[in-house]
C-alpha cells in the first residue's frame, strides 16, 4: 500500500506544479486510501488546498 500511495502522490505532485488542480485533488483523494496514518493528514491537507484552488479557477475562468 505504500508504494501505491507514493506513485499517487507524485503524480499529483506532478499535477500541482502544472496547474491541473482538479487532477492533482482527484489524485491526492485516491492517495487517502493508501495513506498510513502519519500520510493521510498530509493527503488529506493536499487534496483540500487542490479542491479549493480548482473552484478559484472555474470561479474566475466563467466570470469574464
């Protein structure tokens, strides 16, 4: 389970770092499940920031 927690979480750590928000939150939800108990504060944290930086952008793409 580790391993898998940390090929998602450097996928989404991929994602951040372009911009892809919205992958980057899936990516760190799916992490959550994998994550031991000392990660998932970490995943849990990451997926949040994500989530609220993709609405931002939907919120400011649509408002022109």
């Amino acid at each position: 389970m580790r391993q898998e927690y940390l090929e998602i979480a450097q996928k989404a750590c991929i994602e951040e770092r372009i911009g892809n928000w919205e992958i980057a939150s899936e990516l760190w939800m799916k992490s959550i499940e994998f994550s031991s108990k000392e990660n998932k504060f970490w995943a849990e944290a990451r997926f949040k920031f994500c989530y609220n930086r993709s609405k931002l952008n939907r919120r400011n793409h649509y408002s022109y």
